[in-house]
C-alpha cells in the first residue's frame, strides 16, 4: 500500500463537512490529494463511494457468477479467538463483549455479524480485515480538545452491535465482513501507515469499534510502540471488563450518547442507555480524556426536558469539562422522513446545556457557527477558532487561556 | 450518496395489493381442483409423506439387512417417489406433470433456495433437489434457468452441493459470487439489502428448507430460511426473531417470488439445532409440502415437540423459546398464511 502526502498534501478545506463521521464523501478529499497504489485506492475507495461505483459496476456484471471475480478475502487471515467470552455447553457460546451479551449456537455468528461460534470457540472475523482507511482530521471525530489540527489515521471495520436507523455509514456498519471490501491491515502496518502520513493518532471509527476491539487493542499497542497515539470514536456499547481492557489502551475518547431516554435506544438504536452511562463513568474513572456527541434528531430525541436531563447528568458524574457537542441530524437509511435538524433547535440545546452550567458546548455539522469555537469559560474571549474542521486560530497555551490564565481541560499539545 | 429506496408500511401495503402473490392467490393456486378452492377458500394444506425404507431395507430379525437404514445416502428411486406422492397429496392429482406445469411456465428463471447451514448432515438433500430440478425441467424449465442457491457457495459445497455456474446446466451457487443489491427494503422492523440471486435469477422461488429446532428462534422450518436471502440475518435473530421473520417474509420481492415449500424432513433435529448435532437428530424420512409457509411451520413445530416429547424434552414454550413468529406471520398486519390448526387439512401418506 503506497500513501503518498502527508499534512500538507490534505486539502482539508474540501472536506465534506455536513457528515462528520462518514468517510464516504471524505474519501474523495482524501483520494484527490494522494498518490494510491489500485489496490489501496480500491480499499479507501470501497467505503469512499466513488469506487463504490466501480465495486457496483463490477458486481452488476457479475449477476451470472462465471462472470463474477470472486473478492480474495482469506478468512483465516482475519480469525483470531475472541477475547471476551464464555463457554457454555452444546458448543455454545455466551460473548461477553458487549451489554447484548449474545449467546451463540455452533455455526452462528451474534448481533453484529462479525464474531462467529465455530464448534464452541468462538472467533472474531474482523481482526486486520480493514474496510475503511482514511487520513483525517482529529475535528471530524469530532475530539476538540485533542491534539487540534493534527491528523488521525483513521480505519474501520465492517460490523455494529446496534442498528441505529440514522446510521450514515450503515454500508460497512451493518454489513457482514465477507460483504464489504477489505484489506489485510495488521497492527504493525496500521502504525507504519499512521507514521507515514504523519499522524500522531490511529483513530478506530466509522463502523463500531467495539466489535473489532481485539484487532484495536493490538494496534494500540503497535501504535504506542511506535510513539502513536490511538483513539475511538465509539457508541460506548461495551462491557465493563473489555471497557477497561480494551479503551484503557486508548488515549482519548469520542462517545456517541444517542439519546438520554431509554425508549429511544430500544427503538431507534437497538441498545439501552444505562450501559452508555456506566461507559462514560467508567471513562471518567480511569482519566481518559472523553468527549461526548449528541445527534439531535427533530421530534425524536430534542426535547427541552430531555436536553436539560443529559446537561444535569453530565454535570453531576463528569463534571462541567466534559465537551459536549449537539450535531446536525441528516435524513439516511431507515430514518429518512425527518428533516435536517433546524439550526435554532441546536442552539437552544446549547443553550440549555450552558444554563445547566456545562462549560465546553459546541455545535456540529453547521460549518461557520460560532459554536464550533472553543470559548474561554471564565473571559468568554475565543480561544480556538473552528470553521468545519480546520483550525483558523488555536490561542490556548500550556493548556490555559493566554488572556486570563484559566486552565483549559484538554491535551493541546503533542 | 446511497439511493436506497425506502418503502413505508403503509406504501408497501398499497404497492403490494397490487403487484404481489399474496396469500389468496396462493390459496387458488394450490387448488387445482377449483370446486374445492370455492369450499374451502381460507383453509390451507399440508401434505406429508412418509418412506420408512427411503434409506434401504428395514432390518430383518436378525438385523442383516439393516446396512443401508441410518446411511445419509438415500434411495434415489424412493426419493423421487416420496416427492411425487407428497405433491399428489397437496395438489389432489395424480398428474405429476400438470401439477408442476401449473407452477412454473416454460422461459421463468427458478430459483430453489436450499438450507445448508447443517453441512453435510442436516441439510436440505442433494438427491431432493436434484428431483426438483427433474421435475422443473419435465415442466418445460431448461436447466440453465434454475439455479440452486444459498448464502454461501462454501456451505452448499459442505451441503454436498456442487458449485456450477454457466454452461447449460443447472445452476449452484450462493450469494456471495454475486452479492446484494445496493438498495434497502423494509418491511416493518426489517430493513435489508436482499440476494442478487433472488432479484435477478429468480421469477419464482421454491422453497427447500430442513425440520429443525433452533436454539433462539424455536424452530427454523420453511419462514425462517428466508433468512438466507438477506444480507444482515443477525440483526434479527433478538427476541425469538419475532415479528422478524414474519417481516422479513413480507419483502416485496420475496412474498411475490415465493410459490412452494418443500421441507426436507429426511434428517431432522428436535434440539440443539441449528447446526448438525447428531445427537439431536432423527430420522422421520418424510417431506412436508405446502404453498403456506405458516402452516408448514405450524405442523412441523408440532412435529418437533412430538419428539422432544418422546425424548423426554420440556416443550420449547417451557424453554422459553416457542416459536412465536409463526402467529406473527398470521397476524393481520402480515397475512402470510394459517396458524391455525382447525384451518390447516393435513393429508399424510406413508409410502411405505
Ligand atoms: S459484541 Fe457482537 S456478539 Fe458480542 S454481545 Fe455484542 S453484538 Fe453480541
């Protein structure tokens, strides 16, 4: 795989910027600012779209299979025995990964389709299996307060252990892995590629990394050995026990806190919602820097009672630094009959949110909203000026506010 | 961006009034004897026959002639005979050309969508499908417009299946040589991206799913082998896949294509299944037939608990795990055949 460029070959401003998380439309930026070798355009380019077409093409031809190429995925490369799980008689399973807590037959996979029982044991399918590769800005995960303007490397896997019917990236997240693209990744080659394009993070996003937590917990620690940090961006949909196993390798955090209703995680996300709250607990217990993002969807989960409920809970157990970020929700996959969420609905959460006494409350996926900044809390001065995911001013020094000295919570500095 | 089309219920619901075979026309279908469609217009068939010596002689007293009783091979001869009599028995005919000239018409593309998770033991029957096959072609289907498929082309190698693609041949391959279509479609909780196989290869779809327990679902007889056609089964496996396989059943394209059902009850598992335990599995050398997947599930579920009962097991509502999904597959919202039994006539014929 040859990756040409680095910081200066991204043409950060051409990203897209109303999808935050979907590597579908930055592919593209990614792709017309590098050299790529067919077989790693191929694979940026399967999650990109752009090949999505030539895939397509490819496959429409192949409705007689004679005709078909037949995608060369060796399944042994990408099995490794999962290692969160119990045993349990009949050659059945019980996978100890996520809260769904999957018991699985002989031959049968779980919930997300990426965890197979073979003859009792069971495996992960996704080990190295990389789906989706792509240079991009540490913003877009979004993580604001960590290490801004520098570069994630950021890959996925195919597999979700929910189904949330907005999903952006539901192509690979809620695809089987013999059903998308892939390319053989392994951690070591996963840091020398992050090297390479010089990012100072390897970010595991895009699908859901709890489900290929095995393959990240390896790279982390190829990336740590090679001076590179990792981080995820992730629903927070885990067990305790893999929580600390596998995001304590990590070294910040994005959750994705979908709702702050329990009704609206059983309908729309297929989840709960206690186990989320557990997760940025537990997160704020082991001191990983944490940042949460919530989609607001008109109608569904935007309500002023609701909004106000999730400030107050975030004030009581994570304190008033956590940022917090109310994104644009955009109409795709089974959730297409909403509106794009009204800009004035997002502020008011904001609003809310800063009421409820939350310092850090950004607004996402409105590219040039004020709310993008980073404010000081205490002289109200800017102190990282945002617009989409480029950085225009970044003040803050020594991890304070060079006007009045307050300390600024966050890893600034590499 | 993705195209995908997004089907509301309440627009499925006009759309396929239209354009589907839904259950009524189903029913008129399966009787080729319309007085009797006209007397019972809301009851549906099952037909099952039943060949104790599918496998070879019985054994004699001194158990000499016993060599061939548990092979997996089964007599060719008495397998065709078994598929003739269960489809005499659904269709009240004897005409075995006319009954499966009324199924398909010369110049359709036919799809035989097997099971083949169980490998080699519990799968649906090499030599089963390779009499469907026989029958297509008498009824005027060249070999090359059928093509036997599952998910996966490895599984049906596994199944004793052989890969075969192009040539004039009868066809054999799974989804995975030709993928998914791109597009979503939904159907209540379902939403899924159905086999290129189905949508491209198949005008009409027969059946040919195995009697077998199921550790989540209950049972996975003829509804559940829908599965196979979709690309995201996992999603829909919680809760005792209810109302999920009732949903996925009602997919546009797969209610329409959908025509006949013969479940293989050859080799079946009365527990511990899906997968092959041969500890779990029986021998009722039978073939169940209908054209209501509801009702064939609702007898083969009984089945299942006669020998669960037999063998000393709780019944699968005890375990928590009956079968649900099959009343959600009669509901209103659904239609999709009959749950009850009062409605369902059972013909059984023991060959021998
Ligand atoms: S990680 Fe996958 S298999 Fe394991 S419990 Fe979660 S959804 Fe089920």
């Amino acid at each position: 795989m040859q990756l040409n460029g680095g910081l200066q070959t991204v043409n950060r401003p051409a990203l897209d910027r109303t999808n935050p998380e979907n590597p579908i439309e930055t592919g593209a930026a990614a792709i017309s600012s590098s050299t790529l070798s067919r077989r790693s355009f191929l694979m940026c380019a399967a999650s990109a779209g752009i090949a999505g077409d030539i895939l397509h093409a490819a496959r429409r031809s192949a409705a007689s299979p004679e005709l078909d190429t037949p995608r060369a995925q060796d399944d042994a490369l990408f099995t490794a025995e999962a290692r969160f799980y119990q045993k349990l008689p009949n050659k059945r399973i019980k996978c100890k990964l996520c809260p769904r807590e999957c018991t699985v037959g002989d031959r049968e996979r779980g919930y997300c389709g990426v965890r197979e029982n073979r003859s009792g044991v069971y495996y992960t399918l996704v080990h190295s299996r990389v789906c989706a590769a792509h240079v991009d800005p540490v913003e877009k995960k979004p993580l604001f307060h960590y290490l801004p303007g520098s570069l994630a490397f950021s890959l996925a896997t195919a597999g979700c252990n929910v189904n949330c019917k907005f999903c952006q990236n539901w192509d690979i997240s809620q695809a089987r892995p013999e059903q998308v693209p892939a390319e053989y990744i392994p951690p070591k080659r996963v840091a020398e590629l992050a090297a390479q394009w010089h990012c100072p993070s390897i970010a595991y996003t895009y699908s859901e990394p709890v489900v290929f937590s095995e393959f990240l917990m390896d790279a982390a620690d190829a990336g740590h050995e090679a001076g590179i940090r990792s981080i995820v961006v992730s629903n927070g949909y885990i067990q305790d026990d893999a929580l600390r196993a596998a995001y304590g390798k990590m070294d910040a955090v994005k959750i994705d806190l979908k709702a702050f209703s329990d009704s609206y995680y059983q309908k729309v996300v297929t989840g709960q919602l206690k186990p989320v709250l557990d997760t940025l607990v537990a997160l704020r217990k082991m001191g990983k820097w944490t940042e949460i993002v919530y989609l607001v969807v008109p109608t569904l989960n935007d309500g002023d009672g609701e909004i106000g409920g999730l400030a107050r809970w975030v004030k009581q157990n994570l304190g008033t630094d956590v940022p917090l970020h109310f994104t644009q929700f955009h109409p795709d996959y089974l959730l297409k009959n909403l509106p794009i969420t009204p800009v004035p609905t997002l502020e008011r959460a904001r609003e809310i949110a800063r009421a409820e006494g939350l310092h850090f409350v950004y607004i996402g996926n409105v590219p040039g909203h004020p709310a993008e900044n980073t404010y000081c809390p205490r002289c109200q001065r800017v102190l990282v000026e945002r617009v989409g995911f480029e950085i225009r001013q970044m003040l803050i020094l020594k991890g304070a506010c060079p006007y009045c000295k307050e300390t600024i919570p966050g890893m600034w500095h590499a | 961006m993705r195209n995908e089309r997004t089907t509301s219920r309440r627009e499925f619901l006009t759309t396929s009034l239209v354009g589907a075979v839904g259950f009524n026309a189903v029913q008129n279908l399966s009787s080729l004897e319309s007085a009797r469609s006209i007397e019972q217009p809301a009851k549906s068939r099952v037909s099952i026959a039943y060949d104790s010596l599918l496998r070879g002689p019985l054994p004699d007293a001194h158990g000499t002639a016993a060599i061939r009783h548990d092979s997996k091979t089964l007599d060719s001869d008495r397998v065709s005979n078994l598929l003739d009599q269960a489809m005499q028995g659904l269709f009240d005919s004897a005409d075995r050309g006319r009954i499966w000239e009324k199924l398909v018409r010369p110049g359709q593309l036919i799809g035989v969508k097997v099971n083949t998770l169980g490998g080699r033991g519990l799968s649906s029957n090499v030599q089963l499908v390779e009499e469907i096959c026989a029958r297509l072609q008498e009824a005027g289907i060249r070999p090359q417009d059928i093509v036997i498929w599952d998910r996966d082309s490895t599984e049906l190698e596994r199944a004793g299946f052989r890969i075969r693609t192009g040539g004039s041949q009868v066809q054999c391959f799974g989804t995975d040589r030709v993928g998914f279509e791109a597009d979503l479609v939904t159907f209540g909780s379902v939403g899924s991206q159905l086999s290129r196989i189905l949508t491209q290869r198949c005008d009409v779809l027969i059946n040919v799913p195995v009697l077998k327990d199921h550790d989540g679902a209950g049972v996975s007889i003829a509804l559940k082998n829908m599965y196979g056609a979709i690309h995201n089964p996992n999603k829909y496996h919680p809760n005792g896949c209810d109302p999920y396989v009732a949903d996925v059943n009602m997919l546009q394209e797969l209610r329409a294509k959908l025509r006949l059902h013969i479940c293989d009850a050859t080799t079946a598992c009365f527990d511990g299944g899906p997968a092959f335990k041969p500890e779990f599995t029986w021998r009722p050398n039978a073939l169940i037939v209908s054209e209501d997947p509801v009702a064939l599930d609702q007898i083969g579920w009984q089945m299942i608990e006669r020998k669960r009962a037999e063998q000393g097991l709780k019944t699968l509502a005890a375990e928590d795990r009956a079968p649900r999904y099959i009343e959600t597959a009669a509901d209103a919202e659904h239609r999709l055949g009959n749950n009850d039994q009062r409605r369902i006539v059972v013909s059984e014929k023991h060959v021998a």
